[in-house]
C-alpha cells in the first residue's frame, strides 16, 4: 500500500498542478464562450416514442388532414350576455385584426359566420350575427340558440361568453411562434375587451418557456445557496466553501457549454442538468476533502495526504460517479429522445464532474496553503463521538433494526398497489397559476382544450366515405362519441353532410340530420365545396374518398381515464362498425400512450442498473456476498418511496417514473463509500468489527455531509411551479434521506452477518 501510494506522491508536484490548470483554464474558455448560444425549447412532440408505430399512424394522419394542435382559443366574456353590439363589434374588429397577423391561417368568429340557404338561383348566406342595428341582436340570438352546432361551439351555455378560434401556421419555430403570441396579445390589449382568455400551443408553449428560464436562475442560485452555508458549516473557513463550489461550478458550465456546442437547446428536462450536476458533484469533492482533511490531522505532509485521498478514496468515488452515470445512462431504455438525451448527457456530466474533482481540487490544493492545523486529531472533532455513540447503538439493536426495516419495507409494498399510471395534459402548471386558470374556463364553458381525433377509413368492400350507409354508421359512432365520450363541437363528415340538408331546406333547424336516400346525398356531396369550401372539406376527407376524420374538443380527465373510455369507445365500435374502421390519433392521445410505455420502459431500465451496479460491486470486492450488501440498503429507499406515492396519491407519469433509476444511481454512493472503507481497513488485517467500526467512523461524517446537501439541493426544487421539477425534488429528496438511514443503520448489520467467519 505505501508503495503505490509513494508512486501517486510523485505525481502531485506544483509543476504539475500549474499545467492542470493551465489546461483547465484553455478549456474553460472555450466552453464558456458557447454559452452566448444557449437556447431554451419546449416541442411538445419531441416528447412522442419514436419507437411507438402509433406516431407513424399520426405523422400520416397529420400528412392527410393537417396539424390537429396549431390553434388558439380566444375566449371574451361579458355580463349579463354577450349580445350587445357594441361588445360583438369590438370582437369582430378584433378578430379582423388577428387574421392579418404574420403566420395566422384563419380566425373564425360568430360575428364573422354565415348560414346559408342553397336555392335553384345561388347560395344565399343569412349572417349568424347581424351588426348593423340592435334591433336585429335579439332574432338573431334565439336563431343561434335553436342550432345546437353553432350554439356548443361558439358561445357559453349561460350566454355570458363566446369563442373565437385562431389557426397559426403548422410547425413554427420557437421564434416566429413567440413573435406572434406577442403580435396577438397586442392586439388583444387595444380591442378594449376586458376578461380575455386564451388557451392553445402556442399559447402554453409561450408561457411555459418563460417560467422555465426564470426557475432555471432561481433554483440553480438557491443551490448554490444551500450548499455554501452547508460546506461553511462543515468546513469552516473560507476555503472550505470557495475551492468546491469552484470546482463543481466548472463541471457545470462545461456541460452546459458542451450541449450549446453540440446544437442542444435546454429543454424542460435538461433545464434540471446545472442543479443536478451542482449537487451530484459536490459529493465527490466533500469525499475528497474529508479523507484530506483526516489525513493531515494525522500528521501527514500536504501532498502525502492528497496521494492518500487519492488512493482511498479514488475507487470509491470512481465507483459512485459510475453508479450514478448508470442511474441515468439507464434512461436510454425510454423511447422518448428528450428522457434519452437527459439521460445521456447527465450520465456524461457526472463523469466530467468527477473529472474535475480528481484533476482541478487536487491541484488548487497543492498550490495553497494547508487547511487545518495537522495536530488536531480526529477524536477531537464534534462528530467523532456521535457516530461512535450511534455504532454503539447500532450494535444494541441488531436483532430490532433488521425487523423494523423489514416491517417498513412490507407496509411499502403493500401500499405500492395503489399506484397506478395517470398524467394531465397541464399537470406541470400549479393550479393556481392564471394561465392554468383559463384552461380550466375553456373546459367549463367550451368543452375544454384537449383536442380528439379519431381517424375513419373503408373496410373491406366499402366504396366510399360519402355511402349514406357508411354516413349512418359513422353518425351512430359521432353520436356515442359525442354523449358518452364528452366530445364536443365535432367537426365531421356528418357534420358536413347534416349541414348542407339544412342548407337545401331553407336553413331549417329540423333539416339538421342525415338525408334519407343515396341519390339525395350524392346530391348534396357534389355542392359540398358551397358550404365550407375547398380548405374545410380537405380538412376532414381525402380527395379519393377513403379516409376520414372526427376532430372536437374535451375535457382533460387524466391518462388513467381516458383509457378507460378508449377501451369502453373501441369496444362499441367493434359492435357497430361494419363499414368503416375507426382509429384514434392525435397529440393528446399519444401523450396519453407515451406516458404509459416510458412507465415500463423504465422499469427495465431500473432492472438493468440493479444488475449492473450489482455486478460491478461484485467484481470489485472479489465476494458475490458484496452485491447482496450493498443492493438491500438501497432496495428499501425504493420501496419506501414507491409506498409514500401510493399512500399520498402521487400518479406514475414521466415526470415520477424517471425518478426510480436516478434516485438509485445516487442512492448506492453512500454504500460505496463505506463499503470501499471496509475494504480498505480488511486489508490492513484488522477484525470484521474493527474494520467496520473504522469505516463506519472514517467515512460517516462525509456520508451524512453529502447526503445533507444532496437532499437540501434536490428539496429546494420542492418550491418549483412545474409539477415535473416539484415530484422530482421531493421524491428523490426523500429517498436520499431514506437511503442515508438504511446505510447508517442496516448496512452495518448486514456487514457483520454476512461477512462473519465461523
């Protein structure tokens, strides 16, 4: 052991240290001078499982009828109703000024709406909304009011609101879609129409980056924070505190320079990286410093301490910095591109961080001056005799520990069956954010925002869409969709179809229904382009007449029940549909299925880390015996934390999902930590007791120091807005605390029980 460690000394020369440094410094400037490109992205559909053929179903679906998320709902209320025409005039001027914004396709109002009369002279269009005189306002609502199809979708059920829906131009850019969420909330503010609404992607993707940039700052700055007044009050002196963040704010910015360099913009998973990486990587550098510290304090020269720290303490945190880079790396089992780069580049970031702990520290530490005082010895520290009191105490109790870990860990799993997969398409806004408020008006008094989407398609010997019977048996699916599913203002061919009946016959409300003969339909099928024309009958059927398209608006009721109804919707199209096949798509219900397959996906990811770190324990402590050691204390965290969810209700999503195999890569650093203390104090040919007392005392403070500031770093995201960051903060925080706890005090046990000799 002296040999090797004489052999380190050699290397640790303030030659040396200077040329680290220098090295160092070329790389930082490089990586720093990337940071001028940093950007934020939030695509919604990066999120889609590129592994999933259901994506395939939608990316063609999309090709045929279009982007099914590219519009804005615009909400204007006004008491007692809004049939007053100087309020529906400023409406209408509103929505003329929407429609010639840059990258508006459409703005459809009710002021703006006509029903048409198709007559043997021409199409006549009776304005919905006449605004030249009041007089004509009061007909005018009791004719809307008789129409449940301009009725449902444009104005509230109290009257006290209507809807105006603007389609942007498919597939903008961040830029070009901020740019025109700003145009519009001009235009919005100068109409003088108070109590305004608005709800779409455009909408949520413009509000959600702006938070996301203010908690990037805020959280990474409460990070630092935290972990300065922990490493003060560990360390106490100015160094203490300066040299770590140093070091671990470098990892951090090379990170991030490296995904500016690369092209990634930082999304709302990678936005997590800067605290991630803060807090991961300062376990290392707090490992390092109190193995230096204890070894000046026993009389050793400043760089026959480092070359010491280097190798007692190099293994172990090598381990752990892979362990963790597994918990990860792990994440490249979900199919979704943003987990897998969160998953990746974290994984990396970690090694880079360990990097710099065993390549900067050591070389700021030559180069200054020592510390502490070497005559201090390590019985004189305060936590010395708490930990010495706490093994005592651990010893007292080994037979009650065992079973009360064991009790927790059967209460766990049992409350672990009341987990089940569920996700909202806003779950990462808090409720009481203004934004998130309006959505849920939109619900209450329009359906709702979530958009439904059920594609149509021939059966074998069907010959087309148009079939009055094909017609029929899509018209008793809409009508099941529509009462039992809560799909509203549908947009259809039926829609199309019933619109242009009543249209033939005068414009009159009974008409609104399916005509009774083929010949009548094939009729109103060729005039189909009067009523809507070209754009809206692309919309919903290929020229060739053989697919189709149900498109409406609902309420968001969660993943957990909206596949209850798809299963309830499937089965009752399988009993009716003869014709036609029905297939449902769309961004909301891929959301819906992403998030039941990461879900999975990432249990095997968790499998495959069990087996990895489990492996790897093995084959570094030559015993097999180890990798039951060292995997039981940080099982039972996870246990322990999949109960808390079921017990208080928390769904598995992917913001929760995620948390298992990140929570366990960090997890097992502690257990590394002392197990590569035993290891080292079994070669010294010392007792089984005496060994683990030694490792149990040598590597405690430094366990219960990073483990401080680990779960102080994680919980602090415990304030965010996102529901995403919240979960992530919380859980992982308390698995950690959990984690420390089995370590301290089962692992121990389990040391002596398993490693005794007869």
């Amino acid at each position: 052991m002296n040999d090797r460690i004489s052999r380190i000394e050699r290397f640790l020369t303030r030659r040396n240290a200077w040329m680290t440094l220098v090295l160092l410094s070329v790389l930082t400037v490089v990586f720093a001078g990337a940071l001028r490109n940093v950007r934020l992205d939030h695509d919604f559909e990066k999120f889609f499982p590129t592994d999933d053929p259901e994506l395939d179903h939608y990316l063609a679906f999309r090709d045929r009828f279009g982007y099914d998320n590219d519009f804005l709902l615009i909400g204007a209320t006004r008491l007692p109703s809004v049939f007053d025409r100087g309020f529906l005039v400023r409406c209408d001027s509103m929505a003329a000024a929407l429609g010639a914004l840059p990258d508006v396709i459409s703005v459809t109002t009710p002021t703006r709406l006509d029903d048409p009369r198709i007559t043997p002279l021409g199409v006549f269009r009776v304005p919905w909304l006449r605004l030249d005189a009041d007089s004509t306002l009061q007909a005018d609502s009791a004719r809307i009011w008789e129409d449940p199809r301009i009725r449902s979708t444009f104005f509230a059920k109290d009257g006290e609101a209507l809807l105006i829906i603007l389609q942007a131009e498919p597939g903008l850019s961040k830029e070009r879609s901020d740019a025109l969420m700003l145009a519009i909330e001009d235009v919005v503010a100068q109409s003088g129409i108070d109590n305004i609404r608005m709800g779409g992607r455009i909408h949520g993707q413009y509000w959600y980056i702006q938070k996301m940039q203010r908690e990037l700052v805020l959280f990474f700055s409460i990070s630092v924070l935290l972990l300065t007044l922990f490493l003060y009050v560990g360390f106490r002196t100015a160094w203490g505190v300066l040299v770590p963040i140093s070091v671990v704010g470098l990892s951090v910015l090379w990170q991030v320079g490296m995904l500016t360099l690369l092209g990634k913009p930082i999304s709302i998973l990678t936005m997590l990286l800067p605290t991630i990486l803060f807090v991961v990587g300062m376990s290392d550098v707090v490992h390092i410093l109190e193995r230096y510290i204890e070894a000046l304090r026993k009389g050793h020269s400043k760089v026959r301490a480092l070359a010491i720290t280097y190798y007692e303490v190099g293994l172990a945190t090598f381990l752990t910095s892979i362990t963790t880079s597994i918990g990860f790396a792990t994440l490249l089992t979900s199919g979704i591109p943003p987990i897998r780069e969160f998953g990746i580049y974290t994984a990396i970031g970690v090694m880079l961080a360990f990097g710099l702990a065993f390549t900067m520290l050591p070389a700021v530490l030559i180069l200054v001056n020592t510390p502490v005082q070497a005559g201090r010895s390590e019985q004189e520290a305060s936590w010395y005799p708490l930990l010495h009191r706490l093994f005592r105490w651990i010893l007292r109790n080994r037979r009650r520990i065992p079973w009360a870990f064991a009790i927790v860990s059967l209460v766990c799993a049992g409350l672990i069956t009341n987990l089940k997969v569920n996700n909202y398409l806003l779950e990462d806004w808090p409720e009481d954010d203004p934004q998130k408020q309006d959505y849920y008006w939109f619900e209450e008094h329009f359906g709702g925002v979530r958009g439904f989407e059920l594609e149509v398609r021939l059966a074998e010997g069907a010959t087309s869409i148009w079939d009055i019977d094909a017609l029929r048996e899509m018209d008793v699916v809409q009508d099941h969709i529509e009462q039992a599913y809560g799909v509203e203002a549908i947009l259809s061919p039926v829609a199309l179809v019933k619109a242009l009946n009543k249209a033939f016959n005068g414009g009159a409300v009974e008409f609104y229904r399916l005509p009774d003969t083929e010949e009548e339909t094939a009729r109103l099928v060729k005039n189909a382009k009067l009523l809507g024309g070209e754009e809206i009958l692309r919309s919903l059927v290929t020229a060739e007449g053989e697919h189709a398209r149900m498109t409406g608006r609902m309420r968001d009721e969660g993943g957990y029940v909206h596949k209850q109804r798809n299963a309830e919707l499937q089965g009752f199209i399988d009993g009716h549909a003869r014709l036609l096949r029905f297939d449902q798509t769309g961004m909301a219900y891929l959301i819906d299925r992403n998030n039941e397959k990461l879900s999975g996906q990432l249990i095997i990811g968790l499998v495959i880390a069990f087996l990895l770190i489990g492996a790897i324990m093995g084959w570094v402590f030559r015993d097999l015996r180890m990798t039951v050691i060292s995997l039981v204390p940080n099982v039972i965290p996870l246990l322990f934390i999949a109960g808390y969810m079921g017990l208080v209700g928390i769904d598995i999503k992917v913001s929760t999902a995620i948390i298992f195999t990140i929570a366990f890569g960090i997890a097992v650093d502690d257990t590394i930590h002392i197990l590569g203390k035993l290891r080292i104090e079994l070669r010294k040919g010392t007792s089984l007791p005496f060994a683990m007392k030694r490792a149990f005392l040598s590597a405690g403070k430094a366990v219960l120091v990073t483990s401080i500031m680990l779960c102080s770093g994680f919980v602090s995201l415990v304030f965010s807005d996102f529901a995403s960051v919240h979960y992530m903060g919380l859980l992982v925080g308390l698995t950690l605390l959990m984690a420390v706890v089995t370590d301290l005090l089962l692992l121990p046990l389990l040391v002596l029980f398993f490693l005794r000799r007869k």
